[in-house]
C-alpha cells in the first residue's frame, strides 16, 4: 500500500496495481483510502467485516472508498439513468475501468475486465492520481487528490468530460467508522424518515442514533432520510476513541441514506450533477479526526 503520515496519523491507501486483489468494480481505485490509524490509538476506520474480516470482499470494501454510480455504456442517458444494460454489455464504471455487465443478483461479485491506469504523485503528506478512460463516445479524464494536514484528511475529486455526450454524474463517498450502539451522527441540516425505522431514531437533541431493541447483525440496516438541500453539508460523528469526527462536504447532498451494521457505521452522501461535454467539476469531502 502507499503511505501518507506524519506525527499524528497514519493513511493507506490502495495501489492500483500491488493492491488489485482489493479492488473491485464498485469503488473507485485512485486515492482508496483502505485505513486510518492514529499512532496513539491505533486504527480508527472500519468495515462491513471489520476487525473479523481483515481481508474483506472488494464489494463491502473498508475505510473511506468512494464510488461513481454512473456507469456508461452505449445508449446510457437516452434511457432511465438507473436502468442497467443487457448482461454482457462493456460497461465504463467512472474511476475503475471496464466492466461487463451482469445480473442484478450478480452486482456483488461483478469482475473488472480492464482496470485504467493510473499515474501517481506522491509526497510525504499527499497523492495524486490521474487517469484517462474512454468507451464509445465516452471519455473523461479523472483526478483524485489526498492531502494530510496536522488531524485533517482532504479527499478532492475532479472530473473532466473529454466526450461528446453529457455525463448524468452520481457519486457518494462511504465511509467507515466504528459501531458506537448509541449515538451515531448529527447533520446541519434537518433530517426526518418515518417512525417505521427498523434500527434508527432521530433524538431531541438532533443525533441519528439506535433504535431501542433493534437488530445489528451482518445485514445492518439502512435507512433513507429526508432533508431540505441548502448550504454544503457537515456530518458529525461519535466516534469511541477520538470522541468526535467532522465531514465537511463542498456540496449539498441530493440523497442520503445512512447504513450500519455489527461491526461499522457509515453516511452516504450523493452528489448529482450534469457535466456537459468539455466542462469539468471538482468537489471534495474533508475530514477532522
């Protein structure tokens, strides 16, 4: 893996080449960040399998991966934006490479047949990763930015759209931190679901946290919620060793869900957008931990 450090923390993050064997087609390969440790109290991210599963399936993933939904294909956008092409069909999943589609029931163990590659810059206290993908008509030059300053983790995405058809974009970052059982996190802007929440409860003082006699096993549970998209997103988050991390996201959201599970706690916040062809866009999610 490749290291970023200082007196404080700990980053890896995922070779795109050393480390295929952890990599799949649903989370994008540059700037993975697989762990996070404190040299004080030791690794401070998590997993669906976490600590049991060491060497997880690349589906479920560990850390703080991030996934680009859209995958492009020939004659995506001219139909739902959520519909899947036919098996078989060459897909171009965002930051991963090529992908032939499968069924539905299939999506979690769904093989990369080409990975992109990657040219990479690195410092002691950042990376860069860079890396042209084209199928069809499609065609996008992506870069991907990690930064260490002193207790904060800077997570920067741009993309380019070298094509000729717009990109209908849908991204979330989905990190993993440890299960608390109790309060789980707090957002800036109001957030509601429905009473029928099978694990979670939104307390009078505004933290999502577990619902009084549910279930945690390996399934977890999920939960959409709603809100008033407004100013760009800050998430906060109980966490049992460093007490406190903060998400600071450069957008509003357009969906977010929260997932847990026995092991970790993680919120998903989709980014939406339209690049048009020859635009680009940059966004970024930054941690204080």
């Amino acid at each position: 893996m490749l290291t970023l450090s200082n007196d404080q923390l700990v980053i890896s993050i995922l070779d795109p080449v050393q480390d295929q064997d952890r990599l799949g087609s649903r989370f994008c390969v540059g700037g993975y960040v697989y762990e996070v440790a404190d040299r004080r109290s030791g690794v401070i991210t998590s997993g669906p399998g976490y600590p049991d599963e060491p060497y997880p399936p690349v589906f479920d993933g560990a850390g703080l991966p991030e996934a680009f939904t859209s995958r492009l294909w020939p004659g995506y956008g001219k139909v739902g934006l959520h519909t899947l092409p036919d098996v078989g069909t060459r897909m171009l999943v965002i930051g991963v490479g090529l992908v032939d589609a499968v069924a539905p029931e299939r999506a979690r163990v769904m093989p990369v047949q080409e990975f992109c590659p990657w040219t990479i810059t690195r410092s002691p206290t950042s990376i860069r990763m860079t890396t042209g993908q084209q199928l069809a008509g499609w065609a996008v030059e992506l870069t991907r930015d990690v930064v260490l300053i002193n207790r904060t983790l800077i997570s920067e995405t741009t993309l380019r759209n070298t094509g000729q058809e717009a990109i209908h974009l849908r991204w979330f970052p989905h990190p993993f931190f440890p299960n608390t059982f109790g309060e789980f996190c707090k957002f800036n802007l109001p957030v509601s679901w429905p009473d029928t929440s099978v694990g979670y409860v939104l307390q009078k003082n505004g933290w999502v946290a577990m619902k009084p006699g549910s279930t945690w096993d390996r399934v977890g549970n999920f939960q959409e919620m709603t809100f008033t998209p407004g100013e760009r997103l800050v998430t906060f988050l109980r966490h049992p060793t460093l007490g406190l991390v903060t998400a600071t996201y450069s957008y509003t959201p357009a969906y977010m869900p929260v997932w847990g599970n026995e092991h970790t706690f993680s919120f998903e916040a989709y980014l939406a957008e339209t690049i048009a062809a020859g635009s680009e866009s940059t966004w970024s999610v930054t941690y204080d931990l």
